[in-house]
C-alpha cells in the first residue's frame, strides 16, 4: 500500500508539472514537449528524484558536514552549502565530494524545516558564515532550492555583501512556488508565490556590482510556474540539463555548471 502511495504522490506530481508548462510556457526556460515518452521519461525520473530524497532525508544527520575546526588559509575561497525545505547536509553528498576534489573548503548549513522560525535559521546561518569566514576567509554561499532564498534573506537583513565573494542557487523559487501549498509548517508557507519570505525578498532594489548566478532546470518539477525559477534583476541565470528538482544536485553536467560560475566568481 506504501509504495502505491508513493507512486501516486510522484505522479501527481508529474501532472502538475506538465499542466503548469503547458497552461504558463515560458520561453526563457525551454521545457521538454509533452509526449507519451518525455512524460514516462520524466515520472521516472522523478520517482527516482523523489525517492533518493526520502533516502538521504533518513541518513543524511549521518552524513552531515561542518566547517573544519582549524584556521588556515586555502588556495580557493570557502563555501557553504545550503539545503533545501524538508533535506537536510545529506542533499550535498555529490556535490559536496566533487566541490572538495576541486580544492574548495566546503561546509554544510543545516536547519529544521518544522520546528525552527525563519528568523532563527537566519540567525544561525549569519553565525556559520563568521566561522568560516573567521577561518578560512570570506565565503561563497550554495543554496538549494529555499536555501538560495536563505542567502538572498541573509544577505539582506545582514547587510552582508562585503562578507562573500558570491552566491549562486539551484533550483531556487524566486518569485515562490505553488507546489508549496501541499507542504507542511510555516516555513513551507513562506515560499508560497504570496508567501511572506518571497514577499519580503520580492520588494529588495535590484543588486548590483555583487556576482549572483542561478542555475535552473527545464524539467524542475517542484518548483511551478517555471517562471518562477528567474532570478531577480542583476543576477545571472544558466540552464542546467532537464532533471527533477532534487536530481539536479547529483548530475555531473550540473557540477561542471557549477564549477565554471565558482571560476568565474
């Protein structure tokens, strides 16, 4: 019963990604065309999605990572790595072993999606960032889906431009998201398209002189309209390939994206 269940639940979801795309097109992001094979395609992808999500959200307090305990100076900038609602570090688990290979300092920034306020998860991020920035200098910020919406509030409530070297997101919902009427607490009501946190960010003047990119998947299901996924005025957007929403952390293509907008901040 379960597993019919949770394979209802990634089909519902699969609907209602492809009724938003068809009904609210947007040129700017090229979704797949519907076809009995791009949506069997796609509902696999994300089961699979969906499905290794739940996986890491049960191991990921296992996997967690910090900031090292040791003051150095590295070759490469220092990032920080933040997931989204309902994950936990475990999310990282790729990217983060990819970033390291590469020669980054990373950590991770972990936080309750139920039972702490958006103004605590702030808080605490503003005290991770003068860690690592005490350590290892000032730091990069990689947020994920809300987490980008975490950087961009931090960055405004702490004044902190002169604190980073960037900020990049993936598969961030700038202007919110109405799948986030089915989630739980006040923090998944906060990224409703009317959501408090979105309106917030949604009044900020446009930023300028400060590197922001925003990678965004045509085939992200969970956040819609997929207009949505555009960053506001002064950031930089790259498409990465068509993958679910939670796929697009263990993609290899998305990495090398990602690497390259690290090179370019």
């Amino acid at each position: 019963m379960a597993v019919l269940v949770w394979l209802f639940i990634c089909f519902c979801s699969s609907v209602l990604y492809w009724y938003e795309n068809l009904n609210s097109p947007d040129e700017r992001i090229p979704a797949p065309k519907p076809g009995i094979f791009s949506c069997l395609l796609h509902y696999c992808g994300v089961l699979a999605s969906y499905t290794l999500g739940a996986t890491l959200g049960v191991t990921g307090p296992i996997l967690r990572r910090r900031p090292a305990l040791k003051i150095g100076t590295a070759a490469l900038p220092p990032l920080i790595l933040i997931h989204g609602l309902y994950h936990n570090a475990g999310s990282w688990l790729y990217l983060a072993r990819v970033l390291e290979k590469t020669g980054y300092p990373v950590s991770t920034y972990a936080y309750s999606s139920f039972s702490t306020p958006l103004s605590a998860i702030v808080r605490g991020l503003d005290e991770h960032i003068a860690t690592v920035q005490w350590q290892t200098g000032r730091p990069i910020l990689i947020g994920h889906s809300l987490g980008g919406l975490l950087a961009r509030k931090w960055l405004a409530e702490y004044n902190g431009s002169g604190r980073l070297r960037g900020i990049i997101t993936l598969g961030t919902p700038h202007g919110g998201s109405k799948t986030a009427v089915f989630g739980a607490g006040t923090l998944a009501r906060s990224v409703r398209t009317d959501g408090s946190l979105v309106a917030s960010l949604r009044s900020l003047p446009p930023l300028s002189n400060f590197p922001c990119a925003s990678l965004v998947s045509p085939d992200d299901n969970d956040v819609l309209p997929a207009s949505s996924l555009i960053p506001p005025e002064g950031w930089s957007m790259r498409l990465t390939p068509a993958l679910p929403h939670f796929a697009m952390l263990f993609s290899p293509q998305t990495a090398a994206i990602l690497l390259e907008e690290l090179r370019a901040i």
